[in-house]
C-alpha cells in the first residue's frame, strides 16, 4: 500500500512540473511577444537578436537557429541592420567571413528588457544549494535536448 502512494504521489509531482513547464513557457512567450509588440521585432527578429547576443553568427547560422530560408534571413538581418540593432562583423578567425553582431543599442535594450528577469532569477537561484542548482541544470539541460528532438520529428513530419 505504501508503495501505490509513493508510485502516485510521484506521478502527482511529475505531472506538477509539467504543468509548471508549460505555464512558465507561457510566460516567457507572453514576456516576448509584449516586448516584440512594444518594440516592433516580430518573433524571427526576436530570435535572431537572441541567438546573437550569445555570440556574433554567421547569416548561415542564424537561419538554422531559427528556421529560415538564408534568402529570408539576409532580409531580416537588413531590417534589423537599418534600426541599428545589428551588424555585420569581419569574422576574426577569417576575415573572409561575415558574422552578424548585435549592436550597442541592441545589447542597452536587451540589459533594460531582460536585465531584470536576469536579476530576479540570479535572486531566485541564491535560495537553492549547489547540489539542487546541478538538478535544476541537469532538468533544464535534458528537457531542452528532449524538446529540440521533439522539433525535429515534428519538422520530418511537415516535410512528408
């Protein structure tokens, strides 16, 4: 008997923590999509900016990262080149190659938008020992592999 309450009182959490998944993927979205509305960045600009506040890309990359035919890509890294949010770098590996690179004026909104969230989360992190923080990574890192594995089956399946 212990052990059905144990099996369910399990099952009872995991399925909390998917619930909480799928409503702080809610929140994040919405989170988003206010920025992009305020700032008028639709969600490919959104990602693009994304993927390059990492690191300075090439075009080629960034439209793998988010989906987009290159021709489309070179598109939106010019609308986004002509607000100022980007540009184009010489890559200092090889300077025959261009990389995409948020600009000044990128990075200062990205810290005034996403700053905060970076601060109350650093906050957050700081209640959790270093051995639940290895979990918490552990989860997030195995929940993203899961998800970008999820991406592609459903990609193969359009492209039928």
């Amino acid at each position: 008997m212990i052990e059905q309450k144990s099996n369910e009182e399990s099952q009872r959490l995991a399925e909390e923590i998917g619930f909480a998944c799928m409503r702080w993927q809610e929140a994040v979205e919405a989170f988003d999509e206010t920025f992009g509305k305020l700032y008028g960045l639709n969600s490919a600009e959104r990602q693009c900016l994304s993927v390059i506040m990492r690191a300075p890309q090439p075009a080629n990359a960034v439209a793998k990262a988010i989906g987009l035919a290159p021709p489309s890509v070179t598109a939106l890294i010019d609308r986004l080149t002509a607000r100022d949010l980007v540009h184009r770098v010489a890559d200092p590996k090889d300077r025959r190659k261009i990389l995409v690179a948020p600009s000044e004026k990128a990075v200062k909104l990205g810290r005034e938008i996403y700053g905060p969230i970076h601060e109350a989360g650093m906050r957050m992190l700081g209640q959790f020992s270093e051995a639940e923080k290895q979990v918490v990574l552990r989860f997030l890192t195995q929940a993203i592999e899961m998800q970008e594995h999820e991406l592609e089956r459903l990609q193969e399946r359009g492209a039928s």
